[in-house]
C-alpha cells in the first residue's frame, strides 16, 4: 500500500522495524503505539492503523527489539532490562522525528509508557494507557480470581499446570485456551486473527526473561513491578483503556486512574485484554476522541 512505509532504526547493534501508516497532517499529530508482551509484536494492534483511514492520523507501530522483525540472536538475560526499551522508544523517536506526537500503550506497552513518562515526557500530548498495571501483583491476584470463575476441572489442571511447569496437557491446554477466550483475546485459538497468530509465533525470548512461563505467575524481571508511588508524577494528559472482561480487571485499572492526576478512564463493554479485536469501533472512536483534544 502507498500509505504504510516500513523503515529499520538502527539500535544496539541490531535494527527495531517501524511501520509507519500514512502521512503527517496539519492539525492531527501523530500517534505512536506501544506494543505489549514485552516481545508481543505490534501485530495485534493493527486495526489503529484504522485512525489513518477514518480520521486522517498517522500512526506509528514498531516492533521492540527482541521480538518480530526487530528479533535478534540469543542474549545474555541481563541485556533485557526497562531502560532497554526505554532508550529505544527515544531512539526510535528521534530517527523518526517524531517529537510532537501522542502515545497509546498496551499491557506491557502502558507499562513502558508510564516508565518512559516518568523519565522524560517531552514532546508528548496525550497517553492513552490501554489495559496496564502499576502493581503487578495486582494484576496477578486478580488473574487467581477471575480463575475461580472457570469450570473446576479447568481450574485443577492450571494449577497443575503451574505446579509441574508442564503447560502442554491436553487439560491445561485447553484451560489456557478458556482463559485467553474469556480474558485475553475475545476468541478460541482456532478462530484466532492472522495478526494475533503473527503476533504469538514471533514473540521473542524477552518475554520469558521479564515475565515469565504463563499469565498467572511472573518468575521473570517484572515480578517487583510496582510504581504506585511514582506515577503521581506524571504529568501528560491520561486516559485508561480496558475492557470490562479484560484480564487487566477494573480493580487492576482503576488503581492506577487513581493515583494518576485527572486521568480518565474508558472501559469497553464486553471486552478483553484485546479490546480492540472485538470492539474495534469503540476502541477506535474512544482513542480518537480524547487524543484530538490535545492536537
């Protein structure tokens, strides 16, 4: 298509992939989008290339070193850290000119944005943090919870699951797949979109190093993830997304509209951690409709 240019940012030694969707228009900044995992790939996020064709936005998705096509050869596990991403996120930016924009984040990608927030917020108009924990513990009682909802037969073979390491039962992969249905995103794996496939195969090793073997227990670096007393500093305008089944539960959610200053909150009807999969026309129309007010 004549309106999606793809463009590599060099960055350590290696190369993060950019997809950049349309042109700059007076009046409408850009958008960057963060995507989750980390090491998820931006794929799943595509339908915002949407706001392009609907409301004449660039928007800007790129795939975080170690994942995608910004994959790269095995690292040492100390090479994954939050300033990695965090430098690349400025780095990127600043190869692309993209120093008056608007963020949105998702799950890992809110998280990184929040992180970079904090450190240096310049040229930044409006952040749309999309179903992201200040507390991962948080996130991870809340996921022990909505489990108790499940069939009980489902619920014996996740815990049997995470007490042996061994996720490929037939049993536990089938309780996965319930999980991910109700909480994650919107479909059985049969039914999966080709994006989120894409997404899921080339997820990068980053996302055992930082999180870990499974949703409901994080073993990797973001274990002590909790910024609750730092993220009253932010200072960019907010806005939180989530979806009323989203694993990212309006407990989780609201804890952090909580403690950022006046940030505001969306929360989609029906929908999982993917929001934007099952009810893209809300999620498309609410983005649009609080990130114009900072144009």
């Amino acid at each position: 298509m004549d309106d999606v240019k793809e463009v590599y940012v060099p960055y350590k030694g290696f190369k993060t992939y950019c997809k950049i969707v349309g042109e700059r228009k007076p009046g409408k900044k850009p958008l960057l989008v963060l995507h989750g995992g980390p090491g998820m790939t931006h794929n799943y996020l595509l339908t915002y290339a949407q706001l392009w064709e609907r409301y004449g936005r660039q928007v800007i998705f790129y795939d975080q070193i170690g994942c995608g096509k910004s994959s790269i050869p095995h690292q040492d596990d100390s090479f994954y850290t939050y300033d990695l991403w965090a430098d690349e996120f400025y780095t990127v930016r600043k190869a692309l000119n993209l120093d008056d924009i608007h963020l949105f984040g998702n799950s890992w990608g809110g998280m990184l944005g929040m992180y970079c927030m904090l450190r240096d917020d310049s040229g930044v108009n409006s952040f749309v943090i999309n179903s992201s924990p200040v507390r991962i513990q948080t996130w991870l009682d809340e996921a022990a919870h909505l489990i108790t909802f499940m069939p009980e037969d489902m619920q014996k073979a996740l815990a049997e699951a995470e007490r042996t390491g061994n996720y490929d039962t037939p049993e536990a992969k089938a309780a996965y797949d319930e999980y991910y249905k109700r909480h994650v995103v919107g479909f059985y794996e049969k039914d999966y979109p080709k994006e989120v496939v894409d997404s899921f195969e080339q997820t990068g090793e980053c996302y055992m190093v930082m999180q870990g073997a499974s949703e409901f227990v994080v073993t990797g670096k973001m274990k002590d993830w909790d910024i609750r007393d730092q993220v009253g500093k932010i200072k960019v305008p907010c806005m939180a997304l989530s979806g009323t089944d989203d694993e990212g539960t309006p407990y989780t959610i609201k804890q952090g509209v909580d403690l950022i200053p006046n940030c505001k909150w969306t929360l989609v009807e029906g929908a999982p951690h993917m929001a934007n999969l099952v009810r893209p026309d809300v999620c498309l129309e609410a983005v649009e409709n609080f990130i114009s007010q900072y144009d």
